[in-house]
C-alpha cells in the first residue's frame, strides 16, 4: 500500500499574517467516492505557541504522535479518513472525513486516551461535496505557484 499515506505540506497565512504549515493528504478517493463519507469533522488544538504562533519542541513531538495514533487507528477501522492538518497561529487543526460522528468520537478518545487532558474544539457539518478540502487542495496549489514564481520557476 505505498499509496497510502500520500501527503504534501506548504506554507500559507492565517489571517493575521502568521505562518501556518498545511498538509493534506492524497490518496482520498476511495473515501470520497464512498457517498457515506459526508461528514467533515474538526478536531482544534489551542496551544501556547511560540512568538511565530508554531507549536515548541514538546508540543510538536505530542502532535506527531497523536496523527500517527489516529491514522493507525482509523488504518485499522477505516471509519473516518484525516484529510488535513494545519499547525500555526498557536492551534493545531485536524481535518477528517467521516461516515458518523458518534464511530468518530468512539475513535478520537482512543487516540488521545495516553495523553493528558487538552482543551480541544471539535466541530462537526456536513460537507457532501468535499468543500472544504477542495478549497485545501486549491489553497496549496496557488501558494505552490506563487512559491515557483517567487524563486522564478515559473514565468
């Protein structure tokens, strides 16, 4: 399954002109496809951020293991698929796909049960058409444009 776990990364602005890092995932098809995966669930982290508003050290080494902890379990029981990840402006941001949320939340507390208590923010709409990680999708490929042009790739 070398398809699996196909991500890519590139920088952006919140909207106060902070750095935040997106990575979305690739190989989504077989979840978008799926006319049952219509839920988009989001899973915030506040944290204190550093001056930059990007996660410390500790911070980030807790975030890493909580997104491999979730893509083993969601590999295991493919109920949900996480689409994307966004960290800056001092808040972690988790982006799935779901086919119900009350699985979901079943899913999520196994994933941070080895970790202590965090203030997390989670939404939840239905999102049929995949919008939001179309607007992800388009996001990164106008900033990979920019970024080409910015070191003159690109005329």
């Amino acid at each position: 399954m070398s398809e699996r776990n196909d991500w890519w990364t590139c920088p952006t602005e919140s909207e106060d002109g902070r750095l935040v890092m997106v990575t979305g995932r690739r190989d989504i098809e077989r979840f978008r496809n799926n006319q049952r995966f219509t839920i988009r669930v989001e899973v915030t982290w506040p944290y204190d951020g550093t001056a930059s508003g990007m996660p410390d050290d500790a911070t980030a080494k807790m975030m890493e293991e909580i997104t491999d902890s979730f893509n083993a379990i969601l590999d295991k029981d493919p109920v949900a698929v996480m689409t994307g990840i966004y960290t800056g402006a001092s808040e972690r941001n988790w982006v799935f796909y779901t086919l119900s949320t009350n699985i979901f939340n079943k899913k999520l507390n196994e994933a941070f049960g080895p970790y202590p208590l965090l203030p997390l923010q989670i939404t939840a709409e239905n999102d049929p058409d995949w919008a939001e990680y179309d607007e992800m999708r388009e996001l990164s490929e106008i900033s990979a444009e920019e970024q080409d042009a910015a070191r003159g790739l690109k005329s």
